[in-house]
C-alpha cells in the first residue's frame, strides 16, 4: 500500500480561490542501484547483483540515446519515456531563445 499524507495547497494561478487538498507520496526510505540490483537477484534470478547492475546501465545509456535522437521509448509495464520542454511565449518566433532558463 501507498502512504500518503494530505496537505493543503493554494491555487498558484488565482491567490483569491479557496486552498484544495491533496494527496502526497511519503517516501520511506532511498535504496540505492546497487541495493536494488541485489532485490532483484535475491529473486532468484539466474545473475547476480553486477550483471542486473550492467543491463540497467546500458538500459539508461540506450534510453538516454533514444531520446536525444528525438525517440519516444515505451518500455511497456514500466512507462514511456520522451523528452519534455517548457518555456515561456514570446510574441514572435525571432524572440525565442532557447538558451534562456526559464
């Protein structure tokens, strides 16, 4: 089961509007790759903690490549990855600038 703990938040777009409530994660603990690579070979599985580690290592490289050539990976039960972008409007297309942190 997920913990959880309700909290209340403003609207940031209207200040005037009354606060809603909402539900946030509670974390319970970090685990590190290596911690985790060791939960998943204690699952009997035929490798060990450093061949589990490999494959995840050379699965975000690949990820991380994929998506800088403009990919969208789905990686069906565990998600779909793509690259996301925010920014701020301008009023024309020649005062974009793209090196501008928003």
């Amino acid at each position: 089961m997920i913990d959880y703990s309700v909290t209340s938040r403003p609207n940031p777009q209207d200040r005037d509007a009354a606060p809603k409530f909402y539900a946030n994660p509670q974390v319970s603990e970090n685990i590190s790759l290596s911690a985790f690579c060791r939960h998943i070979a204690s699952h009997g599985s035929v490798y060990n903690r450093a061949d589990i580690m490999s494959v995840i290592t050379q699965t975000v490289d690949c990820l991380r490549e994929m998506l800088l050539k403009g990919y969208k990976v789905d990686l069906g039960d565990l998600g779909s990855f793509y690259i996301g972008l925010n920014s701020k409007g301008t009023a024309t297309a020649e005062d974009f600038n793209p090196a501008v942190h928003i």
